[in-house]
C-alpha cells in the first residue's frame, strides 16, 4: 500500500463525516425559498477547498446560484487541470417514497443515503479529498490545478457558459476533469468518453377550432390525435431508423476499436430484459443494446395529450393534441440543424386537414473525446492502478451540455471519471452512494493528477 492509500485509509472516516456534513444542506437549485441554504452551502465548499490546500479560493455571484472558484498553481510550465462538479440537487418529491431524511444522511450497507450522495455532492467532494491528500503526502500538487463547483447544474447551467466567458482567463486548462457520470458495474473502473446531445421540441396539431361531437362530425372531420399518432408513427422505418431526411448525415460512425472496447462490456440482454420486466428489446437493426443506447441518435416520445382525459365517457373529437419529442444525438450533430430537420419534416408528413406548429423547448450538444489524449491514458491509468483492474470504455446516453461549452469556450477536452453507479437512485427516492467507490475515487483521482503530469 503506497501512501497515498494509507492515508485515505487513515482519514476516510473523516473524510465521510464532512461529506455527511456537506449533504446536509438542502441546496435545491430550482426551488426559490432554498436560495439561502443554496449561498450556506457554496460557503461550506469554498471552507473546504480553502482546508484542502487550494488558494484564492472566491465565492462568485451570478443572475442564479454562486460559482466557488479555487487553484493552486505549481508553476507556470506545469499542466494545468480544471475539475468541475455541483453542488445543487434534485428536489426529494416524492417525500414519502424514501426511507430515511434525504437531508440526514444515513450509512446502511456500504452507501451513504442522501439526496446529492452520488450526483454530485459525493463525487465532487472526491476531488476535494484527493487535492487534501496529495498536499498531505507530497507536501504540493504535480501540477496546476483549478477547480469550480456550480450551484445550476440541475436546472440545464444556464449561468455558467456566461461565466465561462468572463473567466476565460482565468479558468484556462489544459483539460477539464468531471465526475458526474457512472461505473459500468460495482468495482470496475469505468472511463465514459461519450455522451449524447439532446434536441427536444414540441408539436402541437390543431384541427376544428372547437372541440365536436363525435357522433355528429365524426367522419367528416379529422382527429388530431389520430393524426398526430400517424405521424409519429411515420418517424421511424421497418429497421427502427429515424425516417427524418438528413437526420443522419454529420453522425460519427463508431470504429471498430469502439466496437470491441464496447463488447468488453459483456452486456447480458437476459438480465436487462429482466431488470425492465420485458419480453423483447427493440431499437436499431445491426447495432447491439449498448451502441444503441449510447453510441446511435435516437427519437422518442415522452409526452402527448389531447381531448377529454377524466373519467367516464366524453364523446368528442378535440380540437387539439400536442406531443413532446425528444432526440438524443451523437458527435457531429448539431442540435439546431436537427431542430431544423425535425420541423420541416413533421409539417411535409401533416395533411391539410390540419394545422401543424412545432417549437423547440431546448437542446445540447453531445461530446466525444478522443480516446487515444494523454488525459484519457492518465485516467486509464489511474483507475486501473486503484482499483486493481483493467479500465473499461463505455459512451453513455444521458447529455452533459456544459462539456460542450468546456471545449467551445476554453478549448479543452474533458475527462469523464464517474464513480457512481446508475443503479443509485440519483433524482430519485432514496438516493446514494457505494462507500467503496467513494474511496477509490479519492484515491484515483490524485493518481490521476500524478499521472497526468508525468505525461
């Protein structure tokens, strides 16, 4: 055991007790009357990183929730890392759904319960630990090292690309390094070098100007919820492709290099077919489950309404029927151009016999970082090197937009070592997060600062 281990093995005790403190706020982004707790919290951060060993450590004001921003520069030569995490949550509704106060939190089996406890509170606190460790134990850091932890990450960031701006100076990297995305499975060391963009828009059909009797117009009328599932219906074909022209034209296929990283995975279709409670999958022909659902575009309802929904009978054909759509991208696509696409082929498939809008609710770009960087050989190396195993590539579905901005902005790639699981409720009732992961985090990521600077 080398004494970067020892001493987290030392300390993690404590180390958890400040993270239970850290949990304790209830630092609700999107709910107004948390704004204080929300300020008590990015204070307890800013102490923190300041206790760390990091310097110039400033609360900043935004239109929204503060910015805690702290560095410590090495040298002027030396590799400069910027890691970044939140500090907001999700709201805890449904209440009586979880166990256990989601603010108090509660050690049972391993995880610490609590709302924040995997995404992202205990994650970002890893990043905290390992500056506080290396200091410890190699009296400095390897190399420069800014770090900022946003209070918006839950409510779409929408301060933070401005900040970004502002700061550009300031934040200045060679490359960014986040924790808020997942383990492929319990104790394998997980890099994800992909994730999807997302362009979500609405469409709204609008048939007779009054909601009409069924029996005295149908027939003679179109339905706009009939309508509007036929053309829904239309946007994929006979192969599960999405049957907008051009939807695919800017997607980066996967090489085969990623193929075989993904088939490492040893995906198991029985167990997921299980764990779902279905019969059968279904998706795009020639990809498997894996790079459909993180590597391919896709297109799905989540939402559509229309006419009478209480109980009983009301026999009418509405006036209108509305659906929200998302499509989660892949490297290359542009959110706005398929925004584009989307409309113009929703309004070509409407018949007369109605009228058609479609509006844009919001979107991100998807990322993809280059596996073959020498931050992306560090964190490899790095994981392995903790947890004793060989470090598995996956690209995962969910959208992390301000990586985007990270590259747009400061020209930097970002390194996504997640350490959490998928499986531990974050949004969710009963939230947490695997103790075990939670050390080895600490304990890779100040490897990962080690090795990064050899590089």
């Amino acid at each position: 055991m080398d004494k970067i281990q020892e001493f987290v093995e030392s300390n993690i005790d404590r180390f958890i007790d400040e993270m239970k403190d850290f949990l304790r706020y209830e630092s609700i982004s999107t709910l107004p009357e948390k704004k204080e707790d929300m300020q008590k919290c990015a204070e307890f951060a800013a102490e923190k990183m300041r206790k760390a060993g990091l310097e110039n450590v400033k609360i900043f004001q935004t239109e929204g929730h503060p910015v805690v921003f702290g560095e410590k520069i090495k040298s002027k030569d030396a590799p400069t890392l910027l890691i970044y995490g939140h500090y907001d949550v999700q709201p805890v509704d449904p209440i009586e759904l979880w166990h256990s106060n989601p603010f108090e939190p509660v050690i049972k089996d391993g995880k610490i319960w609590a709302r924040g406890a995997t995404d992202d509170k205990g994650q970002v606190f890893m990043h905290v630990k390992s500056i506080e460790t290396l200091n410890a134990t190699e009296g400095e850091l390897p190399l420069n090292v800014k770090f900022i932890i946003e209070g918006e990450e839950e409510i779409g960031s929408p301060h933070l690309a401005p900040f970004l701006e502002e700061y550009k100076e300031m934040l200045a990297c060679d490359v960014v390094l986040v924790s808020d995305t997942a383990l492929y499975a319990p104790m394998l060391p997980t890099l994800t070098y992909g994730l999807r963009g997302l362009c979500y828009m609405e469409v709204e059909v609008t048939g007779p100007r009054r909601d009409l009797h069924s029996g005295t117009f149908g027939g003679a009328v179109a339905n706009p919820i009939n309508i509007l599932a036929q053309m829904i219906a239309k946007m994929h074909d006979s192969q599960g492709r999405v049957a907008i022209p051009g939807f695919y034209d800017d997607v980066v296929e996967l090489t085969q290099t990623e193929r075989d990283n993904l088939a490492k995975l040893e995906f198991n279709e029985d167990e997921y077919k299980k764990h779902l409670d279905v019969e059968e999958l279904q998706g795009e022909a020639g990809y498997s489950v894996i790079e459909r659902t993180g590597a391919r575009p896709t297109l799905d309802c989540n939402g559509i309404w229309g006419g009478f929904q209480g109980e009983g009978a009301k026999t009418v054909i509405p006036s209108k029927a509305s659906a929200k759509i998302s499509m989660r991208l892949v490297a290359n696509q542009n959110p706005e151009k398929i925004g584009e696409l989307f409309e113009k082929f929703v309004k070509s498939i409407a018949p007369k016999s109605v009228k058609v809008k479609v509006s844009s609710v919001h979107g991100g770009e998807p990322c993809l970082v280059p596996l073959g960087s020498k931050a992306v050989e560090a964190a490899a190396t790095a994981l392995s090197k903790a947890f004793g195993k060989e470090t598995v590539y996956q690209r995962e579905g969910g959208s992390i937009p301000i990586v985007a901005d990270f590259k747009k902005i400061l020209g930097a790639d970002t390194v996504l070592m997640g350490l959490g699981l998928n499986t531990e409720n974050l949004h969710s009732p009963d939230e947490h997060f695997d103790l075990n992961h939670f050390k080895l985090g600490v304990i890779s990521s100040a490897y990962f600062m080690q090795e990064f600077a050899k590089l």
